[in-house]
C-alpha cells in the first residue's frame, strides 16, 4: 500500500496586543456590559511587549527554534523566564510584530476594505519590502494610504472597525455590504485576520521546504472562521483565497470546518485524496482567530501575570505522493469518535487511541510520541483549566494500566516518555493536534522516533446543533522506502504468453 506522506509544516503566530484591547470577545463583551470595570482599567498593564513575546520559549518552540523536550529543563512557570535576544525566525516559521501584521491585511484585502492611514502605510511597507517572502507585488499592494479624517468618518459615520496600533487608529476595515450581518465590518475584520495569517503559514510552507508554487494542486483550509453571505454564511472559500495570495497558480481548494478538531480531519481527509491519486499535493492550511485573544485574560490580570494569549496563530502542512522518504499516514488506521461513542473519558481513548492501534496489532507503548490537545499550560493553569496536555496523557496511560500493557508504576514514566509539555496559544483548532506535526516529521526522518499519533478534539455542541463530542485521530510512521506493489499482466501480454506457449509447444511435437 503506498500511503501519502508528509513532505513539511510550517507555523507562524502574530504578536497582536491592540487586536487584544479591542477584538477579543472577553474585551469587546466586557466593554459592552462593564464599560467601566477594573479589568478594562488594568489589562493594558498586562500587556506584553513584542520582544518579550519573541523571547517567550513556547512561542519559540512553536516556531521550531527549540524542541518541545526543553520545556521540561524549566522551572514553570515560564511566563517569567524569557530567553535573550531570540531570534523572530525560526525552522519552522515566524512571529511577525503587529503593525507589520496589519500591512498584511491590507495586502490579502481584494476588495479595498482596508483602509490605512498615509504615514502608517508609508513606514509598514518599508518593513515588508525587506520581508524576504512578501513579494514585490504583494508589498505593491500598500498604495499611499488614506487622511486620518477619512478614516475616522468610517468609523463614526459608517460602522467601520477601527484598526488599533499603540492603542492609537492607524487604519479601518469597511463593512462590506450595508445590512448583511456576516458581511459587517466586525466580521470582515476577523476573517481578514484569517486570511492574512494562513497566507503567511503557507508562504513559510513554501519556503522552508524549498516547494515550488506551483507544485500544489489542491489547498483544504481548516480555520475556524467561516466567511460568507447572508444567503450562504459560511460557503467560503478561505482555501483558494489564501492559494491566490500565495501564487499557487495550479491549485483549487475548499474550507473544512469541525471546530478544534478540524484540522486532524482535514489531515485525513489530504491523505486519503492523495493515496488515492486524486492529487499529488495538498496544503492543509489554517489562520488564527482574533476572537479568541485574551480569551482567559480575567484570570490571568487577577493573577497579576502577563496576558499570554496575545498572539495569532497560523499553520500549514504539505501531504505528498510517497517519496520514499518523508514520514507516512497510515489512513487505514484512523481514531474516530463516532455518533454512538459516548462521551466518558475511557470511551474517547478508545475511540481515538487504542481502536486504531488494535486494528494495526500495536501497543499503547508502541507509539513514541502522542500530540493531543497541546495548549500551554502557562496559560490555561492560571485559568483554573489544569494542564490540558497532561490530562489528556494520563487518560491514555490509565487505559494501558487497564489493557495490561503497563504497569500502574509506570504511569508517570509513560507520561514523560510519551507525553509532551504544551507550548499551543489557545486558539481552539491551533493546538489540537497539529503543533507537533513538523517536529515529527524531523525525528522520524532523524531515527529519534518511529510512531507518532496525532490526536484533534472538538466540542460540536458550540454550534448549538448537538451535544456531541467529536474527535478523530491519524497514525505516523517512518517510511521503509517505496515497495513496488505487484501489477497485474495486460490483455497483450497474455497474448504474448499465449503465443509463445503454443510456439514451444508445436517445436515439442516437430520433435517427437
């Protein structure tokens, strides 16, 4: 069987402080009920700086420059122990600074939405014009900019979103249609958001694995924003938005939604497409959400610490043809959380883990390395939500204890040796998963490890739909180089065969 594998991962988050004063949904509802509350008055004091978000180790994990393993050599928490002089490149991807970010916006804006102030758009386009990956008529995008007057009037006059730097107003974004609600300026301000960061995800994508633009033939993005109309709210298509941005002149695409758990489906859903020949590569592709910013940032002021979730995230993965070489996705041993699962803890395990493993007669040992849902515990502890990864391994060790493969002694062994420490900003679809899957790929490649198992959860209820549960799960294993599967002999062939059976065969008879 020749599976599809994983030819690069690239991650980027955006370190975006005014997005939090003014586009998070815990600030925007706080200011609506509470204008005046204490919490309002003290965030901006818990404010990060753009440095010391560069230098945060987790956010330099995400990016590549440190493996997920270092985090256990630090004392937690790690808000308070910044490196030095961190590098805003990493292996992986980038941490672009804000106003850089919004340069962005514009830039993947077609529909003139976005406007930004003159002297604003003049100082962000010197920067990305030294952006080594924003093209030059990408960057050429960024025209003079707009009197601040105007904008203003926008804003006051015709319900545009103001865009915030250094809590001043340096741009807006227009609503886009003057009654329908999925088209207001709230909302076309969020998906810009997502479209810009996915686009920078598969800009780096390219990029850091030397992939030719057009070499991609199908894009699946797998955000959790949903862009459309008043008669088809969430039709998209982010996914071909995005391709355009980034060149991918030979490449079509479509949305796939599923809340935190979307983008482990969307891997399945790459592999399958490609195993079965329908295309050769395929970007699965995701950009941030700004609604989720400082969602826990009541707790984290009330503990007197920085707010952590300050940043956008943004991923892409490329799932190939076989070559032989990449790690591969074992499609035919997926997890799934089915309709009549359940939802009790030992159900979702087995569901997601140990079914899968059994129909391929592995062990819960036999896996190196679980990614789950990898949120960072330096935001989510504070927040009274526990260490999330950590939960999530010891459910999975209890059920080893249980099948007879480990020891009740071993628990904690199993937890660090398989386990990881979360380093994900908690943007819902963001940490699900997927955080490990560059990682992943280098140690297999490397002989660190052989098996991975990457493990998306979702709550379904959200939507208001059902009660459901929902989660799915997709094996990685190194590649034993490519196996010429047998081919069946063509009609001609036969004939050939025939004919030369019966020419040895009337040679026999001249004998006799």
């Amino acid at each position: 069987m020749s599976y599809s594998v994983i030819k690069g991962a690239s991650y980027i988050l955006v370190h975006a402080p005014d997005m939090v004063l003014h586009n998070g949904t815990t600030q925007t509802t706080e200011k609506t009920l509470n204008p005046n509350s204490e919490y309002l008055k003290e965030l901006p004091k818990h404010l990060r700086s753009y440095e010391d978000a560069v230098n945060y180790l987790p956010n330099q994990v995400y990016i590549g420059n440190h493996k997920p393993s270092e985090l256990k050599n630090i004392e937690f928490p790690w808000y308070d122990k910044l490196e030095k002089d961190a590098k805003r490149v990493g292996k992986f991807g980038e941490i672009m600074p804000e106003d850089e970010f919004i340069g962005l916006m514009k830039i993947v804006d077609v529909f003139d939405l976005v406007k930004l102030e003159k002297e604003f758009s003049n100082d962000v386009k010197s920067k990305l014009t030294s952006h080594p990956l924003i093209r030059d008529e990408l960057v050429a995008k960024l025209k003079e900019g707009e009197d601040i007057e105007s904008i203003e009037k926008a804003i006051n006059e015709q319900q545009a979103e103001a865009i915030m730097y250094n809590d001043r107003i340096v741009g807006c974004v227009k609503r886009a249609h003057d009654v329908d609600v999925n088209l207001s300026a709230h909302v076309m301000f969020e998906n810009l958001v997502s479209k810009a960061s996915a686009s920078l995800a598969a800009i780096h994508l390219l990029d850091k694995n030397n992939i030719a633009p057009e070499e991609i033939d199908y894009v699946l993005e797998c955000s959790e924003e949903a862009c459309g109309d008043m008669n088809q709210r969430g039709g998209g298509n982010f996914a071909k938005s995005i391709a355009e941005i980034a060149n991918l002149v030979n490449a079509t695409g479509a949305d796939l939604r599923g809340f935190c758990a979307a983008p482990t489906h969307t891997i399945i859903n790459a592999a399958s497409l490609v195993k079965a020949g329908t295309f050769k590569n395929v970007m699965v592709v995701a950009g941030g959400s700004t609604a989720k910013l400082g969602m826990n940032g009541k707790d984290h002021v009330k503990k007197g610490i920085p707010v952590l979730e300050d940043v956008v995230g943004g991923f892409a993965v490329l799932i190939s043809q076989n070559d032989g070489v990449s790690p591969i996705l074992r499609n035919d041993l997926i997890g799934k959380h089915t309709v009549g699962t359940g939802s009790s803890p030992q159900a979702v395990i087995t569901s997601l883990v140990t079914e899968p493993l059994d129909r391929g007669n592995l062990k819960i040992t036999d896996i190196d390395k679980y990614s789950v849902e990898m949120q960072n515990p330096d935001i989510t502890k504070p927040a009274g939500a526990g260490d999330v990864p950590t939960a999530n391994y010891k459910m999975i060790a209890a059920l080893g204890v249980k099948r007879g493969e480990l020891e009740r002694t071993q628990l904690n062994d199993f937890i660090v040796e398989h386990g990881m420490e979360g380093w994900a900003p908690t943007q819902g679809h963001i940490p699900s998963g997927v955080p490990y899957i560059g990682f992943a790929r280098d140690e297999i490649m490397s002989g660190e490890i052989n098996r991975a198992m990457i493990v998306g959860k979702g709550s379904l209820f959200l939507g208001r739909m059902t009660n459901l549960f929902d989660g799915v799960s997709i094996l990685i294993e190194k590649n034993e180089g490519l196996v010429e599967e047998s081919k069946g002999v063509s009609e001609v062939e036969v004939r050939n065969l025939v004919a030369e059976a019966m020419r040895e065969f009337a040679a026999h008879l001249l004998k006799d």
